[in-house]
C-alpha cells in the first residue's frame, strides 16, 4: 500500500506531500514535467503536489531529466522505481503497448498509477490492469487529460441546457502530420492515428453527445487509410446512436486538421476550439449568428487537473477517479479494438 492511500487526515497532518514520479523520459514526459514543476509553484498545488522521480532504461537520460527539471531522483530502471517507498503517483509515459506490462508492475508494488492515453493497446490489457487495480487496492486511471478539464462540464452544461434545441448529431477530428516517429508507425508499439490520435474524437463525442448523455452507442461504420506498415494512417468513423443521433469521429497521422469539435442541434450549434485542449466555446444560432463564447478557465499547461484529481482520488481511498471511471475506459478501448478489426488490423503482439 502507498503511503497516503486512504489516509486523508494523516497526510494533511503530516505536513507532506504527494510524490509524483515519472516513467518513462519521452516527449510526453517532458510535458508532465513542466506540469509538475509548475503546480509546485502555483498557490494551489504547492503545499501537497511535489515532482519526485523520473525513471528510464538509461540512468544517463533519465539523471539528464531529473536535472533539467530538478526532480529528487533518478532511476536507470523502473524497477529502482518503484522499490522506491516514498514514490505516491506514477504517471506512466510510454508507447501503449508497454503500458499494462507497466501499470501491473507499478500497483503489484504499492504504487498509484496514471496511466497516459490511450490506456493500453487493447481492452483484454485494459481488463487484466484494471483487475490488479481491484486485487491491489491501488489507484489506475487514464490520463487523457480533457476527460478532466473543466471544459467539459461547460460543453456539457450548454447540451443540457437546451440552449441549442435538441442534439441530432454531431463531429470532431484531431490530425497532426507526425507519421515520421516511429512509435505512431511501428505495429510493435501499437502504432496508428487511431489510438494516438483518434482517442481524443472519440473520447469527446462520448461526453458530448454519448455516455455522458445517456445515449448508447448502436452500431458504428469505419474506414481507415493504412501506413506502410500497416497501421493506420487516417481514418473516419461514424458512429450511430440508439435514439437515432450519428457523430463523425476522424483522425490522421499525415495531415494537419482544424481540431474542432461540433455539436449540432435543432435551434443551433456548438463550436469547441481545439478537441485536444480546449480554448473557446461558441454558440451559433439556426441562421448561423453568434450567441455567445464562453471562455475556458486559464490553466497551466492542462495536464494539472488529471494530477490533482489522481491525488484526491488516493487520498480518498479510491481506485478509480470519478472523471475517468474504468468502465469509461473500458468502453472507449472496446470501441477501438472494434474499429480495428473492422480494419482488419491487429498489432503483432496480438496475434
């Protein structure tokens, strides 16, 4: 068990805080990184979020790391890692197809985990994390951070207002030109726009328009344009609701896209700025006028919130987080692995 598990009241008392660690020294990380430097020195998180360790197969790059971001300590293996007792959270920054071997490591050793998007390479390694989860006691959560900003709630609050009448239908998209790394290419690491990349339209349609709504996903068509080495390159999914309302989900490794998110209704629409990070909410009427914009709330760098929901989470005792529940996550992994084998494509690991 982690220090603070549950142990709310102590851990207020004792005056410490949560020691954040980082596995994994990748692009990603660096990002977490600055998030974790930052909430140390932001009025709200500084008294009870600390950045710890980093750990990486290289303790070279791994101490690299640590120096530049000034973290506590540097570990050359993740096993070093996670011996460490002091270590609370460990947010996870590897290829997908490394991460459910990683969790399980993580949580059989007494530590909470955050586990960066998409979970893990498929739902059958969702199940197996998520059960240790349950045997361990342990806090596991995805880290897609726009399940926990608070830009969802806004979204949501505009759909449930009736502002712009009753939702028929909906879209969002997410392409960046970054088919040159090969971690988004290669099959042994789950490569592919659909997981990197289409995540996040996928996730958005669920909160605006789907589970979040109470809508159940009836049947969906897909289509994909493979890489070279098979993977997907692009894609374009239409999803299709049990009460008749449809959404377009598309995502690319090869091109850049405007990365907006739609909702439509029948007394106007729902324009959000940038799916991925939202920065803008606006509101057309049916002649196409604005409405009004609604502002999103400035922020760090966004990844804060899912840390500080993670914390709360252990802190509470619990398991899962209320933003990103596992049946959530296990919803959304199903739903990929069945547009995946309607592609007929399957990691080798999978075989």
């Amino acid at each position: 068990m982690s220090r603070f598990n549950g142990k709310r009241a102590e851990f207020e008392a004792s005056g410490e805080k949560i020691n954040v660690a980082i596995l994994g020294a990748g692009r990603i990380a660096h990002t977490m990184a600055d998030t974790l430097t930052q909430m140390a020195e932001d009025s709200l998180y500084s008294s009870w979020i600390h950045p710890y360790a980093v750990a990486a197969r290289d303790i070279t790059r791994a101490q690299a790391f640590a120096n530049q971001w000034h973290f506590d300590k540097a570990y050359g293996s993740y096993e070093e890692l996670v011996a460490d007792p002091d270590v609370d959270l460990v947010y996870i920054a590897t290829p997908h197809s490394l991460h459910a071997e990683q969790a399980i490591l993580c949580m059989k050793a007494g530590k909470n985990v955050l586990v960066e998007k998409s979970f893990t390479a498929n739902a059958g390694q969702a199940r197996e994390a998520l059960a240790v989860a349950e045997e361990t006691g342990m806090l596991c959560t995805e880290a897609i951070w726009t399940r926990y900003m608070p830009s969802r709630k806004l979204i949501n609050e505009v759909i449930e207002s009736g502002e712009i009448g009753e939702v028929k239908a909906a879209s969002a998209n997410l392409c960046y030109p970054v088919s040159g790394k090969a971690r988004m290419t290669d099959p042994a690491c789950a490569g592919g726009a659909l997981l990197d990349v289409g995540v996040y339209p996928l996730n958005f349609l669920d909160m605006a328009i789907g589970a979040d709504h109470g809508r159940t996903l009836d049947h969906f068509d897909t289509s994909m344009v493979p890489a070279e080495t098979g993977v997907d390159a692009q894609n374009s999914t239409t999803l299709y609701y049990d009460d008749g309302t449809m959404a377009v989900s598309t995502s690319s490794m090869l091109v850049s896209s405007d990365r907006g998110g739609y909702v439509w209704g029948t007394e106007g629409y729902l324009v959000v700025t940038n799916i991925n990070n939202p920065e803008s909410i606006d509101i057309y009427n049916n002649d196409h006028k604005p409405v009004r914009s609604i502002a999103v709330p400035l922020q760090l760098t966004g990844y804060e919130y899912e840390v500080a929901d993670a914390a709360n989470a252990l802190l509470d005792g619990k398991i899962e987080c209320e933003a990103m529940p596992h049946a959530d996550t296990i919803r959304i992994m199903e739903l990929m692995d069945a547009i995946r084998d309607r592609w007929g494509l399957k990691f080798p690991f999978e075989s």
